[in-house]
C-alpha cells in the first residue's frame, strides 16, 4: 500500500510525540541528500534525558548519522531521536534483509534468538545497519517536541499545541464576549459543547466534542474530553 503510486519518500512517526514538526523542512533536506534512505528529526537533550531516548552522533558538516544506540546505559550524545522519520522506499530493501538474516537465524535452532528475531524493530535493527553509510541523516529541529507518556505530558503538549494556534491559527481559539464564557488566554472549544456564559476558562484550556460545561465553572490547564458534563461552580486546575 505504502509504495502504490510510486512515491519519492514517506513519512513515519511516533503516536506519543507532539511538535511544531517540520516536515516541509524535512522534504528539502532529504532532497538534498540523494542517497539517504532516512531522514531522523533529532533534537537536543540534557545528559540525563538523552539516556531515556535513542541516541546519535552525527557528522556536523553532513548531518550524517555515524553511530546510533537505543536508549544506552551510559551517555553517548545530547542528540535524541525525535520519532520522526523521512522514509525513501528504498527502506523495504533494509527490511527484507534484516527479515531474511532473521530467519537463518530462527531456523538455527538458537534458543537465546527466537525471542528477539520474531520482529523487526526500526531502532535496533535498521538504523545500526544504516549508520556511517550515508544511508541515515538527522534534521535537528529548534521548534518544539515532546513525548506524551503521561496525563500530566498530555497537559503540556495541549499548552504547546494552543500555543502554536494561537501564532498560526487564532481563529481556532475561542473569544469572550457579551453572553460568551470568560476567557483568560488560549482556550479551544469545540462547535459542539455548551458553556455557560458565567464559567471561566483559560488559560490552556481545550474543551472537547458534546461538552457541558455548567454556571460558575472554573477550568485552568486542562483537557476536558469529548462528552464530559462539568457540573455548576465545579473547579478543575491541571
């Protein structure tokens, strides 16, 4: 399915990240490398979180990636892998010969390989094999990313996300006004969710799908989801 139409590359990401992504960037810089099979958004960590992340060195000049470990046991680079990757199909090729070199290995019998040769897995078999043969690239972005692992992450990207509409979209954020909700920095409701025109919200509020939102309410830094009735004068705060 994916190489239908015979595209130049694809896109592939991570379901817990959140970020001002830059992929036109990423299109243009791939581009510009002829030979690469991935393009990696990378960027820059303290040394205590580069630990919890895929690391990388990089060739400076080229933006190469030379070496690549997956969440390593002792300090290897400030450069994390973001979980974002340009893909040219010539990556199917990478996979069918980790696949096969991973079936010679099952049919040996070996009992230590048959627990982890039943899967491919892009961060410990693909990119080493990629490494330091101008194959594997890494766009290192200034805008923001963050994981999403926890509740209390999922408040920080809603913050960051109202943030970037608020810079691109402001039409998407909600406005006080005469019998409107008052509104205390960048708030999202949905078309379809009442609110009443006594309640407070803001600031980094998002309000979701056939929400009721009732007299007197106060809601800060919060996600309210889809369906959720907040009943008279209730507070909610992170």
């Amino acid at each position: 399915v994916i190489q239908s139409g015979n595209p130049e590359c694809f896109f592939v990401m991570n379901a817990d990240v959140c970020s001002d992504f830059p992929l036109s960037e990423m299109v243009v810089f791939h581009r510009e490398r002829p030979h690469a099979c991935c393009t990696m958004m990378g960027t820059e960590a303290s040394r205590e979180q580069a630990l919890n992340y895929g690391c990388l060195v990089e060739n400076t000049d080229t933006h190469e990636v030379l070496h690549y470990v997956e969440k390593p046991g002792t300090f290897v680079s400030s450069i994390i892998n973001c979980g974002v990757y340009l893909f040219s199909p010539d990556l199917f090729n990478h996979i069918a010969t980790v696949f096969a070199r991973h079936q010679e290995e099952l049919s040996s019998d070996d009992s230590f390989a048959l627990g982890s040769k039943d899967s491919i897995r892009l961060e410990q078999d693909i990119f080493p094999m990629l490494t330091g043969d101008s194959k594997l690239f890494v766009y290192k972005t200034q805008k923001f990313w963050s994981q999403i692992k926890s509740a209390g992450s999922a408040i920080y990207a809603n913050r960051l996300y109202l943030a970037l509409y608020h810079k691109t979209h402001p039409d998407r954020l909600a406005r006080g006004g005469e019998g409107m909700p008052n509104i205390t920095g960048d708030v999202y409701i949905h078309p379809s969710a009442t609110v009443d025109s006594t309640a407070v919200l803001g600031p980094n509020v998002t309000i979701g799908a056939n929400v009721t939102i009732g007299p007197g309410a106060r809601i800060r830094e919060s996600i309210v989801l889809d369906g959720a009735t907040i009943q008279d004068h209730s507070c909610i705060l992170h």
